[in-house]
C-alpha cells in the first residue's frame, strides 16, 4: 500500500512487553510523545536488525523504564493491525520483574512523563492502541476493531488463529 504522495510505507515491526511483578501488578507509562495524544502504554518499541522479540523488549524496558532485573520474558502472541495504510506487526511478550521492589524511572522524559504499577483489571485510560490490543489478548478479552491476534500457541502449530 502506498501513503501520501503514492510513496510506498515501510512496514513497521515492534514489541510490546507486559511486565509482571509478583503481585500481579503490570507496569505501564503515561505516553506524552510529541504530535500523539497522551495515552497510557506498555514499555515497548521497534525491533532493530539482529533483535529477537524477547531481546526487543528487555531492552526497550530497559531504555523507557529503567528496570533492567528482568526474567522469563515469552512471545505470548503477534498482533498485526488492519485498519491503516501502513502494515503494523507487534510482539507481544510478557517478562516478571526480578526485583519486586524496584520502582521505575523516566530516562526518556518526553517520551514518558511517569510510570505505574497498575492491576490489569484497573488499568488507567486510554491505552495506546498496541498496548490495548496486546492487553486484551493478554487477558483473553477481545481484542480493538482493527486488530487481529495470533497467538503465540496458534504460530507453533501451524494455525491461523486470529481474533
């Protein structure tokens, strides 16, 4: 598909990462980034050459949060959005903290202007769109219009899978 100008998009490749600390309780920032609407996200971001989606996301977490004790992160699912004129796939991956008494810190200030710990059934609104997508199909909810889900099970077997 081709953008503005008739120019081709490149499509996009990213991760989002569901971090767990033992008490159940995810971390999630308020996203203030420049020309987007503030929402709330998940630490996350694009894949670089060489990265695998767990990789991706200890980093990213690492980058956006600061937290760098981090163990067991999985690919749960891939959430491939359907509704733009740009193809958008990201990884979901869910990760515990090692430390469950480390609090987060904002190295990106104009990124992320706080983090919280926040229980996945009161998660503050509203949530960037990857992050919703990727939190629902976390929680077996469905997921936003415009969003189709594999889960990570689906890809292993051979199935299609998509919500």
């Amino acid at each position: 598909m081709t953008g503005a100008g008739g120019k081709f998009r490149a499509p996009v490749v990213g991760v989002g990462a569901i971090l767990v600390r033992s008490d159940g309780a995810v971390l999630i920032g308020h996203r203030i980034k420049r020309g987007e609407r503030p929402s709330w996200c998940l630490p996350g971001g694009h894949v670089e050459a060489g990265e695998t989606f767990e990789s991706a996301a200890l980093r990213e977490i690492a980058e956006e949060s600061g937290i760098r004790e981090v163990t067991g992160p999985r690919v749960f699912a891939v959430a491939l959005r359907t509704d733009t004129d740009r193809t958008q796939v990201t990884a979901g991956v869910v990760a515990c903290t090692a430390d469950v008494d480390e609090e987060p810190d904002t190295p990106e200030p104009e990124v992320f202007d706080r983090w919280v710990w926040a229980r996945p059934e009161n998660l503050p609104l509203p949530l960037f769109p990857a992050s919703a997508a990727l939190l629902a199909a976390w929680q077996g909810r469905p997921v936003p219009e415009g969003w189709t889900v594999y889960a990570a099970s689906d890809a292993m077997a051979g199935g299609g899978g998509g919500r």
